[in-house]
C-alpha cells in the first residue's frame, strides 16, 4: 500500500462546483503539502501545514481551501471550482528536520478536469 | 516569484552514455536542493537532498554537485540505462517555507 494515498485519482467535474481532493499518508510524517502541476511549469505549492493546527498559505493559495483533520489527512478543497484549475494536484509529507534535510514523498496525484 | 530554472529541458540519449543536467537557483538566502526523479505515471521521488556548498552525493550511477555560492547544481548519470528514463526535479528552498521546483529535465535512454 502506498504511504501517501490520494483520493480520488481522477475527477471531470464542472465549473462551479465544489470539489475535494483528499490526501492520507501512513508515514508519521508532521509536514504535509498540496501542490499542483501544469504543463510547462514546475510544482507550485498551493498550501501546507507543519502539524495538526499549523496552515499556511503557498504560492498559488487563492481560489483554494485546505483541512487538516488529523496528523495523517490533509484536504484541499476548491470552493467553486473553474477551469484554469485544471491540473494535475499532488499531496506530499515530510518529516521535520534540521535544515529542511528531509526530502518529500508524494502521493500518486489527481488529475483534475473542469469543464 | 523565484526562479528556478532546469537544462536542458529534454535530452535522449545513448544507452551506456554519461550525461549530466543543470539546475539553477538564486544565490541568495539559500536553505538546502533537492533533486527527484519523476517517471511517467508515477509520484515523485526524492534522490538527493543538499544542503552545503560543495556538497557531492551519489546513489549508484547517478550523482549530484552543489554550488551555492553561484546558484547551480549539477546532476551526473554515469553509464545511462533505458530504466534511467525519467524527469529529474530539483526543488530549491530559501530561508522562507516554501519549495520551489524547476520545470524538470527529460531524459530518453534509447536502448
């Protein structure tokens, strides 16, 4: 089983909508992140959070809203979702540590479509 | 916004070649590199984590050098093999929170 588990894997949805992407992670990880990725561009960080009551705004925040319900789930919400948020969104963990020396570990991605 | 930039952006190479790519990051209030190894439909995956100048790692064939002083890193792979195919992203972070990525190197080992 994979330690980051991103669901749902694939979406086509409209625009307006409300949409979820849920991240959970069996790895213990303090540190989670949402970032999305478009052709062309490197990740960009939406959101992340440090610990259970720890949210922080990325690069690229607005038109987005995250959840941390638990060490181990993150959510990322896109309260009505439009299309130039079409993308690919991936959820990562890390651990803490000295120097930001810990690398992140992704999940598998979503791969979001809005009509 | 803070530029990371990755060259070249594709490469194909010869099975059995050496070759080695660039990432590029201000040199200022710099925090630590990362380097991962991205394959088609599937996630990320952390090779290297640097965070010195003058910094050497090296994982098998594949190693990678760090100057912060200049802004570069580069990542080496010695004697390329098709299961080397993949995009390889460095991701550099200041002394902020936040990671920035390069748009990635392409690499196609051609049996």
């Amino acid at each position: 089983d994979a330690d980051v588990t991103q669901t749902p894997r694939n979406r086509i949805t409209k625009t307006g909508k409300r949409i979820m992407l849920e991240c959970s992670q069996t790895k213990g990880h303090d540190r989670m992140y949402w970032y999305r990725q478009d052709p062309g561009l490197g990740l960009r960080l939406i959101y992340y959070s440090f610990d259970v009551k720890d949210i922080n705004k990325g690069e690229i925040s607005d038109g987005y809203s995250v959840s941390r319900q638990a060490q181990a789930k993150f959510s990322l919400s896109l309260e009505s979702a439009i299309p130039n948020q079409t993308a690919l969104y991936f959820c990562a963990t890390s651990a803490p540590g000295q120097g930001y020396n810990q690398p992140q570990h992704f999940g598998d991605g979503t791969r979001l479509s809005i009509l | 916004i803070l530029n990371v930039e990755q060259s070249p952006q594709s490469l194909h190479v010869q099975e059995g070649d050496s070759t080695n790519f660039t990432c590029s990051f201000p040199s200022s209030n710099f925090y630590a590199l990362h380097w991962y190894r991205w394959e088609t439909a599937k996630s990320p995956e952390a090779l290297f984590v640097m965070t010195l100048n003058g910094d050497e790692k090296k994982k098998g064939r594949i190693s990678a050098t760090l100057n912060t002083k200049e802004g570069y890193s580069y990542l080496y792979i010695k004697g390329s093999q098709p299961e080397d195919s993949a995009t390889y992203l460095c991701a550099f972070k200041n002394t902020g929170n936040q990671f920035y990525f390069g748009t990635g190197t392409s690499l196609t080992v051609i049996p």
